[in-house]
C-alpha cells in the first residue's frame, strides 16, 4: 500500500513537471475569454468574424466567446459572475446604472490610462462616454447609439389618406382614423414593461425636455412634476383612444414587433435597432417604412430635436483579468468593428467616427434615421437603463399600472420621484 | 441483518456518499439562505446585517401577502379540481376501456411536454387578437365572452392556473392508476365473488388501498403549488401589476430586478417553511383518515 501510494506521488510530480516545462514554453500564449449577448443570427455573425480576424493577426492570442441571450445576461449571468470578478476578460454590459453596482463592486477595468496609451479620444464621437463614465473615471467603450422614433407603415397611411403625425393632436386624429376603419394604430407589448417605458420615456422628454428628464433621472431634480404628469396622462389618452393592440398588457415586446413587421399596424414606437427587421426581406414591410420623429406636444419643452436614446451599450474589461493589455486591445478592435459593422446591418448607429462606408451597403431605414438625428439637441437614456435595483422594478409596476389603469399619472409621477429618492438615498 | 446494523462502520459506508451529497446540495444552500436572509444585500458589493429586518418587511409587505394567498388559491385549485380529475380517469381506465394504454398514453403527453412550450402553447390560444380561444368563441357568436384573458387583472390569475392544473393530472391520474393496478387480484376477486358492483370496488376496495399513493400526490399538488414559477414567468412574468404574482416569481423579481437578495433569502425560507408545515399537516390529516 505504501509503495503504491509512493509511486503515485511519484507519477504525479514527475506529471506535473512536465506541464510547467510546457507552459513555459508557450508562455506567450494567451487565452481571452469574451462575454456577449449575440448568439445568433447576423450579430453572432460579426462577432465571429472580428475573432477569426483578431487571431489571424494575432496568433499568440487564442478568444474564447461565450454568447448568452440578453435579458439572462443581463439580470443573472454578470451579477452572479461580477460578484467573484469571474466574468469574461472582456464583457458586454450596458452602463449607465447597470454597470455602477459592478464599477463599484471593483469588478470593473478602469480604462483612461488606455484610452490616452492607444489615443483613442479622436476616434469617438462627442458624448458617447457619459454612461461609461463614473466617478470621472471611464470603464466601458461605447458600442452603439439608439434612438426612439416612430415607424410608420407608410403603405397603410397612405390607404387610410392619413398624414405622417407630427404634433400630437395629428398622432391623436391617426390613431383615432386608423381605429375607426379596424387598423391597429401602434403596436405595444405591454406584458414587457419597458416596452410601455419606451413610449412614456419619450413623451417626457417631449413635455419636460431632456436636460430636465437627464436632472431627474440623476436624482438632482424631482420626478414629481406637472411635466412627468403629463408624460403619462398623454400615454394613458392613448391607450383610452384605443392605441395600442387589443390586451396589450398580456402581449409581449416580440409578439407585438412581430405584427408591425408583417404589416399588420400602422405605427411603431421603437428603438434605431429595429430598422434591420424593417428592411429585412423575410418581413412584409421592404421599402415602405417611414421614420419621424416623435410627434412634438403643445408646450413641451423638448422639440423634435431631442430623442429618447443614447449610448447605453459597452465593451468592459474584467478588473481581475491577468492580460489587461491584450484585454483592451482586442476589446478596442472588437468594438470599433461592430460598431461599423451593426451599422451597415441596420441595427444601431455607430460610436464611433467611422471610415468611408458605401451607404448602398447600410439598411436604408437605418439611413433615414441617421438624417433624421443629425441635427439632434438632446437625448435621454431609457429610464430603465439609467436607473438601478428596485428603482427599475418600481418604474416597470408604474407603467402596467397605468395601462391597466390602477395609477393615475398623478400617482405615476409620485411613484418614481419615490422610487428615483430612495435609490440615491442608498449611495 | 442485526450483525450488519451493529457495524456502524459499514452503515458509515453506505450511508455517507448520499449524506455528502444531500448536505451539499440541499442541506447547505439552505442554511446559507437562512444567512442571507438576514443580510441588506446586493447580491455583489458586502453584505450589511441587519437581523429579522427582512421577515418583519415580509410580514408587512402586502405584494407578499396577495402572492402567497394567490399560491394557497392554486394549491386549493389541484388538490380539489387537478387531484378528482386524475382520479376518474384512473378509475376509468382500471376499469378496462378500449384503448386503454392510448388513452393512458394520450393523459400523459403533457407531463413530458416541457412547461416552457406548454406556456407558449397556451399564449397561443390566450392571444387577444387571433388566439384559439378568442376565435372559438367569436364564431359561435359569444363575442361578449372574449377576453384579454392574460392582459387584463381580473383574468391573468385564473388563465395561468388552467394550463398549470391541466398539465399535471396525467401525472397523478398515471400515480392512481398504477398504484391501483397493483392491487393484488385476490382481493379484487373476493369483492366480485360477494357481488359488489362498479362503483363499490371503486369506493370500497380501489380507493381505500391506494390511500397511501393518495396522499403523495396531495403533497406533491401542494407543494408544487405553492413552489410554482415557470409557467407563470412565461405566461404573465406575475402581471398586469401583479395580478398573477406567487411568492417565487416575487423571490425571482427580488434577486434579479431589485437586486435584494436578503429580502428574496427571506421569501425563500418563508416558502420552504410553508411546504415543511403543509407536508407535515397532510401527513396529520392521511393519518388520522388511515387509522379510522
């Protein structure tokens, strides 16, 4: 027994010897581990794309991608890895509040000394890095850009002799025309709270403007006024004028996408990303959407120039991570590449000031969008995204409450200065 | 056998991997959520303590209260509605049918149907616009009777729990039915033999020995009730406003939206707790019914 237990010992010695002589010949290779939210379709695409290229250039370096649906991302996959810092080298998340649990948690590279090294300022466009900003301290290259505008249906405006709403009384005519001859004016999953959030995050911006919203939002003004108020009031006219899908509220975001891409609903309200599905060729709606923005509302203090949107969408690099050098570098790349890349797909607008792009080669909604924000004034994150931990939950309850008509928007505009005070109370 | 139970080294043996096992698995994660639930806590950043806080919240938390009255409506719905279903069918198929292992067949596809497709089946045929529901009822002219059964807050409970009863009484009706199978044919030759007719070797014979099977399965409706998640995360994710919330859906909205993990530690004991007391009053109840 004893002599066996030796040789094993022996054996297993003798093993591992050989496998640090090894490694340390191949010391200079590295593994990189790389979260992301794309595993499918034209995303995932891309992603794998800018790997095989990253590797050919550089062969010492080995990417190890893991691709996770969002939403479980988001909500339990990075806040159960950032608490032992074992999320990917390199790893998506949105900023804004998203990312201040693990900013402050320490599971995130602070990235300005990098940003200086690799010069990279000249190559981002103006205010993309407010939301990867804390503490006056940068943590995340942005990624992409959205903005809320309105989809039309323009083959069903035009059947219908309905004009393109530009204030809201014109939105209030079409939704009421397009009801009347049996067409789903705007299309809503209310079961997804965000969904409503998009629509109402929007009107604010319209009725209170968004330096105002952007104060709120950062707890240095209330969230309790008329202007709030009436964000919501003009979104519960909306569903009372019979807007949205019939039982929205048990109808989810993708179902309710779904039915404006087959051309089934006059109006949608969405983000730049939908553009792709608009001018993909497996929907019914090629050639015959019109974008605008928001209707503007009488004595709003945001005219047509300001947008919900923004920069919510970054690259992080792991705090913990042993290469931090080739961590940045290949997330500097890989950002720079999508960020061009998502843009000729239609689904964002780029970060980043890009090279020449043949515009033939870029979704043509996604062009129109692009024209549309190039005078833009301001913009206001989704509400969602800027808040954090029960703020978020509090704003989704707010919104269902008021579709399904258990708040008035008195209370709505209580519920979230409520909900804004106490999560600043936290810090 | 004694020789074998003295040598408590063997028992040792034998015993300890499941006992590892158990206490790593089950044991463990238990007490370090009874730690938690006492911790203010994000989930990432350091834990604060801050004693029985949360439970004394949890006693007050209305949302809590409407949840877990929601979850008591469901463990009432299978054991009084599921449990009686899966019973006559048992004992219509033990009576002999023709076809009778199609139809036990058939009873139990949606057991092995994964719940998240049973949901997205069911939002199907719950759609407001071109749902199967809607459209049966529109061309039978009842367009009064349609419904925004999962949009509206005075339906979405009851249109979760119809899939949730309905998915499971294969289950308990295959438990009735091979558990009453396995009478022994004496017996049920000496009830024919005395003349009793159907209905009295249902009542009389059947039932009274499968009491032991009986009452698994009200445990098992139970505490599946008051456990559930699945189909109501897809169906509803708990609303409109919270009209279809259950204690684990509001467990699950608290870690992961809310990012308060010692207040949802503290619904998660309050929900283990409660199957422990509802397992043990079952037990009580069978037991006084058996030695009657």
């Amino acid at each position: 027994m004893k002599k066996c237990m030796a040789l094993i010992t022996a054996l297993v010695l003798l093993l591992s010897l050989g496998l640090t002589s090894a490694s340390a010949l191949a010391e200079e290779q590295v593994t990189l581990k790389f979260w992301h939210i794309w595993p499918t379709d034209r995303m995932a695409q891309i992603v794998d794309d800018y790997i095989a290229i990253y590797e050919a250039e550089h062969p010492n370096i080995h990417i190890e991608p893991s691709a996770y649906q969002e939403v479980d991302y988001q909500t339990q996959k990075l806040p159960i890895a950032c608490s032992t810092k074992s999320q990917g080298d390199v790893f998506f998340c949105w900023g804004g509040g998203a990312a201040k649990t693990y900013v402050d948690a320490g599971a995130v590279l602070k990235l300005d000394d990098y940003l200086a090294k690799y010069n990279v300022y000249d190559d981002i466009l103006e205010g993309t890095l407010t939301y990867g900003t804390y503490d006056g301290g940068v943590y995340g290259l942005p990624l992409k850009q959205w903005a809320g505008v309105l989809f039309c249906n323009q083959e069903l405006f035009d059947e219908y002799g309905v004009a393109i709403p530009t204030t809201w009384d014109e939105m209030m005519t079409a939704v009421e025309t397009f009801r009347a001859n049996g067409v789903t004016p705007l299309v809503l999953g209310a079961k997804d709270a965000w969904h409503i959030g998009m629509i109402q995050n929007a009107l604010a911006v319209r009725t209170a403007g968004p330096d105002y919203v952007n104060a709120a939002l950062s707890g240095e003004a209330t969230m309790n006024t008329e202007e709030i108020v009436r964000s919501a009031q003009l979104l519960v006219d909306l569903n009372n004028a019979g807007a949205f899908c019939n039982g929205t509220l048990g109808v989810s975001s993708e179902e309710a996408q779904e039915e404006f891409y087959m051309g089934m609903v006059a109006m949608y309200f969405g983000g730049s990303w939908c553009a792709s599905g608009c001018d993909s060729p497996d929907n019914d709606l090629v050639g015959k959407v019109t974008v605008a923005p928001l209707p503007v509302v009488e004595g709003g203090k945001g005219d047509e120039t300001t947008y919900s949107g923004g920069v919510i969408d970054f690259m992080m690099v792991n705090a913990a991570t042993e290469h931090p050098d080739e961590a940045f570098d290949f997330a500097l790349g890989m950002t720079k590449y999508m960020s061009q890349e998502c843009y000729k797909i239609g689904d964002s607008l780029p970060a980043w000031k890009l090279g020449e792009i043949d515009e033939a080669e870029v979704s043509p909604t996604l062009i129109a969008i692009k024209d549309l924000i190039q005078n833009s004034t301001g913009y206001v994150l989704a509400w969602d995204t800027f808040l954090a931990g029960a703020a978020i939950d509090a704003h989704y309850q707010a919104l269902q409450g008021l579709i399904a008509g258990t708040m008035t928007p008195e209370e709505f505009a209580v519920a979230m200065d409520e909900a804004v005070v106490a999560m600043y109370a936290q810090d | 056998m004694e020789r074998a139970l003295r040598d408590k080294k063997a028992i040792l043996f034998f015993v300890l991997p499941a006992l590892i096992w158990f206490v790593a698995i089950a044991l463990l994660p238990v007490l370090q959520s009874v730690r938690y639930s006492l911790l203010k806590w994000d989930g990432i950043t350091q834990g604060k303590y801050v004693g029985l806080a949360n439970y004394t919240e949890l006693l007050g938390d209305g949302l809590f209260w409407n949840a877990l009255w929601h979850s008591l409506i469901l463990a009432g719905a299978s054991v009084f509605i599921q449990l009686p279903i899966s019973m006559l069918l048992a004992m219509i198929l033990v009576n002999g049918v023709k076809g009778e292992t199609l139809y036990r067949n058939i009873f139990f596809v949606p057991v092995i149907i994964s719940s998240s497709v049973i949901a997205n089946l069911w939002m199907k045929v719950y759609h407001p616009s071109y749902g199967l529901l809607n459209t049966l009822l529109g061309n039978l002219g009842l367009t009064a009777w349609q419904h925004e059964w999962l949009g509206s807050t005075d339906s979405a409970l009851i249109a979760c729990f119809v899939p949730m009863v309905w998915q499971y009484i294969g289950y308990h009706m295959l438990l009735y039915y091979s558990s009453a199978k396995a009478i022994s044919e004496d017996i049920l030759e000496a009830a024919r033999v005395d003349g009793a007719n159907k209905r009295q070797m249902v009542f009389s014979i059947i039932i009274p020995q499968i009491v032991p099977m009986i009452k698994a399965s009200v445990i098992f409706a139970i505490i599946g009730s008051l456990k559930s998640f699945d189909m109501i995360q897809i169906l509803t994710k708990g609303g409109p406003v919270h009209a279809s919330e259950v204690p684990s859906l509001m467990m699950y909205i608290n870690i992961f939206t809310t990012r308060r993990y010692g207040y949802a530690s503290a619904i998660a004991i309050f929900i283990i707790v409660e199957c422990l007391v509802f397992t043990l009053l079952v037990q009580r109840v069978f037991g006084r019914w058996q030695n009657d």
